[in-house]
C-alpha cells in the first residue's frame, strides 16, 4: 500500500457552541461534507476544559446539560485542508467559542 501525504485538522469545541443557532460542530460537518473532505469524524469527550474555563467540564448522572468537549477530526490532503481552514475560522469567528483549532501532517493509507 502507497502512502499519501495528508493532514489532520482537529477542532476542539463545547457540546453548547453554536453557530447561526445551530450546533457549531454539526455546521462544521456540514461545510465538511459540502467541501468534499475525504472524512470527518467527531469524538464526544466524557471530561475536559477550554483556555477560558474556570471549572473542569465532565459528564456526570448529576449533570445532564454540561458543556461537554466535542472535538472534531478531518482527515484529507494539505491543499484541501488548508482551504477548509478559511472556512471553518469565519464559522469559528467571535468570542463566545473557545476553539482550538490543530493540523499534524499524516500518511493517508487509504482514500476509498
């Protein structure tokens, strides 16, 4: 198998960040599918926090509505994710999110 070079774009969000009043990470899925990214993939976290928290979020049978960490993975080649990344900051724009937004370069092993 031929490996190809890639990227992996994470953002790290909250379960209650919005955008245009729809769930932010759900949007980024979206504009995902629309820019025909090779994948996407997002991972509900159980614990975490954000730069600007001052407690540490968890999932807990107390607590039913936490903001809980989302992060959301997407996987394709450099030249796409370094357009998508145009795109997700005006989604990620204002000071109400707290995201992380990373890239680490892959080897993509397998497209389709």
């Amino acid at each position: 198998m031929r490996a190809e070079k890639g990227k992996l774009l994470r953002i790290y969000l909250g379960t209650k960040d919005r955008y245009k009043g729809n769930l932010l990470y759900e949007e980024i899925v979206k504009k995902a599918k629309d820019l025909e990214l090779a994948g996407v993939t997002v991972v509900r976290g159980t614990e975490g926090f954000g730069a600007n928290s001052k407690e540490i979020h968890r999932d807990s049978i107390l607590r039913l509505s936490d903001d809980l960490p989302i992060i959301v993975e997407i996987v394709d080649i450099e030249t796409k994710i370094v357009e998508a990344v145009k795109d997700f900051e005006v989604m990620l724009a204002g000071d109400k999110h707290e995201a992380l937004v990373t890239v680490a370069d892959i080897e993509i092993l397998r497209r389709k």
